[in-house]
C-alpha cells in the first residue's frame, strides 16, 4: 500500500508540490512557536528551590528618639525584635534578610574562591550572595541536594554558607563540597560550606545559577546589621495557617508593644505572594502574548491545512469514483487518503529538522534555560506533528466520507 502510495504522490508531484512546501513552512513555523511554548512551560513548572506559603513580609522603621538614654544597638533591636513575633503561637518561624528575600529584585554579588576545588575558578568571578539569618532555611522550607531540611546542617555552625547545587558542581566538580573551606577574595577569613542547597531559581520564568547564602550568626551577623541597619531588614514571617490580610491586620493589633523593639518598629505587612505577582507581571504579559500568538497562528494553519486538504479531495472525487467503480472497499479507500496526506507530511521531517539545526546553530533556539535534549526534540516535533496529523485527516474526513456514500455511477459522472 505504502509503494502505491508513493507512486501516486510522484505522479502527481506538480500538485502536491505545492502542498509540500506549505506543509514544511507551516511545520517549520508551528514547531519553533510549540519549542518556546515547551520551554516556557518547563522552566515554570521546574522546582524553585524554595516555597513562600503562608509568608508575609514585614516593613520596619525608625522611630526619632525623645530621650538622652541610650538604647538599644542596631543588632540588639533586631535579634530583640525577631524573638518578639516568634514567640506568639500564631506564628512558624521569622528570619531577617538584607536585599535578599525571594522575589524582592536582591542582587548582591561577591568574589569568592574554593581553597582546595577548581583552580580554574577565577579570583575575579563572583556569584550572587544572600545574606540571612539560618532561620531563612526552616522558614522557606530549602532543601539540600538529598532532600533534607538545610537548616538542620546550619544550625549552630560558626561561618557558615550554603552553596547552591550548581555552584558546588563549578567549584568540586565530581567531588562532595559539604565540609570544604573557601575564602573571600577581600578578606582573610575562612568559611565552611555547612550544607549543599537544591537548585535556587531567582522567579519561575528564569534558569538556576551559581549563588550562596551567607548565614548571618555571631560576629557576622553584628556587623551586616550594623552595615545595613535595622531598618534596611527584610524581615519575613511564616504564619503557621493562611491568614488574610484582614486575619493579619487583626494579628498585628493583638501583637501591641511587641511590634516595637526601643525605637524599632513594624509599620505594614505584605504577602510573599504580592512581591512575587510584581515581578512575574511583565513575564505573564509576554507568556499572555506569545500564547495569543500561538493560537492565532493555530487558528490560520487550522483553516488553511483542512482548507487545502479539503479541495484537494473535492478536485479528486473522479479518482475515487472510479476507485468504488472496481470494487474498493469504502473503510479501506477512507484509509488511503489519510495515509497519502500523512506521507506527504512525514516527507517535510527532515527538512523540518534540518531547519532546526540552522536555527539552533545561529542561537535563535532557546538553550539557555533547557538543553536541547532528545526528549525535548521528540516532545515538541511530535506535538507540531500530531497537530498538523489532526488537521489533515480533518480535512480528508468529511470530503472523502461524502465521495464514498455516493453511487459508483454519480461519482464516475465527475470523472
């Protein structure tokens, strides 16, 4: 069947010419616009490291002073403060950060270098540091790269930091990095990576990088509060049920004086969920977008292929006429047709990925957040096929279901 179906389809290469060439543009075009679609969908839907149910950020200020008394230091405020909110029964866990909180645009980067890794490793290279209290690690629930809990391998360890998965590979590639001392480039002072994190994504739209967390405990953490001040704290808090913010403000009155630490105060709150919605709005625009997109073009190729396929079978009832004529089964002549369309489709697959090797060698296919692995080929090359399968065997359907109901004398009448 399949032989006689090539001879057919190079008999009538004139015709179907043309509907190659629309066959390998439209599977060319649908199959770039599903790729993105594919590693938009899986970087969204990858693990972020980290997770933000039930936070709420709290807003600090500073309050003049009215007397001559002196109070409190920067770092006694906030250590006072934190133990104030931890200590209402509502309330799972609080931890303080500087310009590094999930979805609060931190960018912090520092120089730091392995003292027995990867000497390749550049003095000058520097990575993104976030600078937290280890209870950031309980409160957002960080996994290390075994899935267990990083705030039971930090807990109590002087100089600690926690690198990410990715940076430990770049750093002791092949080798454990738990245990391992590094070094800033400006200081002197040794630290001891404590604990391996799973892969830290800075929002869902974007690929994980190098980065680690400085755990701000002791001396360090004195002087980060000093440097930055009291005020500058993102201080988070993981309520132990979902509140509302009605649920919150009522929480916040209940709470009175211990909101207040000497001159240190909290004077709003915001959901982790808010901040996240901020930074994800222009992302969800150009994902709104390119969806629009896609179904546009869907919508056009949808009428387009059936449209074609359609007046390809109408033009051809003379031939299935005179198919009925000598004795062709109806089931088995429905079947033909859809395997000489699909045939014609299968022809433009490598074209189509020879489309794809151009473009993948002039960087316009996306490697960056997903490698373009087999199973990403196979998924999206196989959605574009199925897609445009459909739309044939639609477009055959109807015409050719109408030819073979008709009396083999009526349809030779069109031959």
């Amino acid at each position: 069947m399949i032989k006689h179906i090539l001879k057919i389809i190079w008999n009538q290469r004139r015709s179907n010419g043309w509907i190659f060439a629309e066959l390998l543009i439209v599977a060319g075009f649908l199959w770039v616009m599903i790729d993105t679609f594919y590693v938009d969908m899986v970087t969204y839907r990858s693990p972020l490291g980290y997770d933000i149910t039930n936070v709420w950020r709290f807003k600090l200020t500073e309050e003049g002073r009215t007397d001559t008394l002196p109070g409190l230091s920067e770092p006694e405020k906030l250590t006072r403060l934190i133990e104030q909110i931890r200590q209402n029964p509502e309330v799972y866990e609080v931890c303080a950060t500087f310009y590094s909180c999930p979805y609060s645009f931190g960018n912090s980067w520092r120089s730091i270098t392995p003292l027995d890794g990867d000497s390749s490793i550049s003095s000058a290279q520097s990575f993104q540091i976030r600078n937290v209290t280890p209870e950031y690690f309980r409160l957002f629930n960080v996994q290390n790269s075994d899935g267990k809990p990083v705030y039971d391998e930090v807990s109590g360890v002087r100089n600690a930091l926690v690198v990410s998965r990715e940076m430990a590979d770049m750093f002791y590639p092949g080798k454990q990095a738990r245990g391992r001392k590094v070094r800033y480039d400006s200081k002197e002072e040794v630290f001891t990576i404590a604990s391996v994190s799973s892969s830290i994504r800075a929002n869902e739209y974007e690929r994980p990088e190098p980065c680690f967390f400085q755990c701000l405990n002791g001396e360090i953490y004195n002087l980060v509060v000093e440097d930055f001040g009291a005020r500058d704290a993102e201080l988070c808090v993981r309520m132990k049920r979902s509140l509302s913010r009605d649920d919150m403000n009522l929480f916040l009155d209940s709470m009175g004086d211990r909101l207040t630490a000497d001159n240190l105060m909290v004077y709003g709150i915001t959901p982790m969920q808010e901040f996240r919605d901020i930074q994800l709005s222009g992302k969800e625009r150009d994902m709104s977008n390119k969806f629009s997109l896609m179904l546009f073009m869907l919508i056009n190729v949808f009428f387009g292929i059936i449209g074609t396929f359609w007046l390809r079978m109408q033009n051809r009832r003379g031939e299935i006429g005179l198919r009925m004529a000598l004795g062709a089964h109806r089931i088995t002549l429905q079947q033909y047709m859809y395997a000489e369309g699909l045939c014609l489709l299968a022809f433009s697959l490598p074209l189509v990925l020879l489309f794809g090797v151009n473009l993948l060698m002039t960087d316009y296919i996306d490697t960056y957040r997903q490698s373009l692995s087999v199973a990403r080929v196979l998924v999206t090359l196989g959605a574009t096929y199925l897609l445009m399968g459909g739309m044939i065997i639609l477009g055959i359907w109807f015409p050719v279901r109408q030819a073979v109901r008709m009396a083999p004398a009526d349809a030779l009448h069109y031959e």
